[in-house]
C-alpha cells in the first residue's frame, strides 16, 4: 500500500510539473502575442502617416497624376487628373485606366493619338525596364519641351 501512495504521489508531483510547465509556457507565449500585438499597432500607425502623407504630396503636384495598382485599375487620381478627366479619385478608384483616359491607345478623330494616353499606356505594358526607362524618357522630354 506504501508502494501504491508513493506511486500516486510520484504521478500527481510529474502532472503538476507538466500544468506548471504548460502554464508557463501559455504565460510566455502571451506575452510574445501582446509584444506582436504592439508593434504591428505601432507599424499600422506608422503606415497610416506615411501613407497620409504621400496622399497630401501627391495631392499638391501641379500636373496631373493618376496611379494605378498592378493590372491597370487606377488607384488614385489628384486634383488636376480629376479636372483633366471628368472623374473624381473615388468615382475612378478600381476602374480599368481605359475607363477614365478612354484616348489610352485610341486615335482621336483627326488620326493622332494623345501623346500623353500613349506614355501611360506604354509604361502600364511595359514588358520589361527598357520599354519603362524609355516611356519616362519621353514623358520627361515632352515635359521639358513643355517648360522651354
């Protein structure tokens, strides 16, 4: 009978070690949980000022500007590319580029394109960054030409 209470007790003395063990190791990872917790909160904040103000330096160029995410949906317009296209940032926001510059890649009615549609058209379908380097260096040649 010794024998068997000795057994119990070895047994209950390994069980609360293991609970102490899970305790602890369920304390550790809280704490863990709460510092990610903290640091994605402080990076969400961070991200929310950058992106505040990229939105007001976008906002404040003087030419007009229109941004579009990876498959060509515009992502934003500034107040001059929304004048220039008839459409508010909002009403634009995730309508194909074709949608609010419809000159993109069409002729007008006297034949030639719009010079401007063409460079936005060309650096949206750039196969790689020669094609790229070579819309911006038309689109800087035309705007220094612009400015002479």
């Amino acid at each position: 009978m010794a024998n068997d209470d000795a057994e119990v007790e070895e047994l209950r003395a390994v069980a609360l070690k293991n609970a102490e063990s899970i305790l602890n190791a369920r304390r550790r990872a809280e704490r863990e949980l709460l510092a990610a917790n903290e640091a994605l909160e402080r990076k969400t904040e961070e991200l929310l000022e950058q992106r505040e103000w990229f939105q007001i330096s976008l906002s404040s160029i003087g030419d007009a500007l229109i941004t579009t995410d990876v498959d060509g949906k515009v992502a934003f317009l500034n107040p001059v590319a929304e004048r220039m296209t008839a459409w508010t940032s909002a009403q634009a926001e995730r309508q194909p580029l074709e949608h609010c510059v419809p000159a993109a890649g069409h002729a007008k009615q006297d034949g030639h394109t719009s010079g401007g549609a063409v460079i936005i058209r060309r650096i949206l379908l750039a196969d790689d960054n020669q094609d790229f380097a070579d819309s911006l260096a038309m689109l800087l040649r035309r705007r220094v030409t612009k400015l002479s």
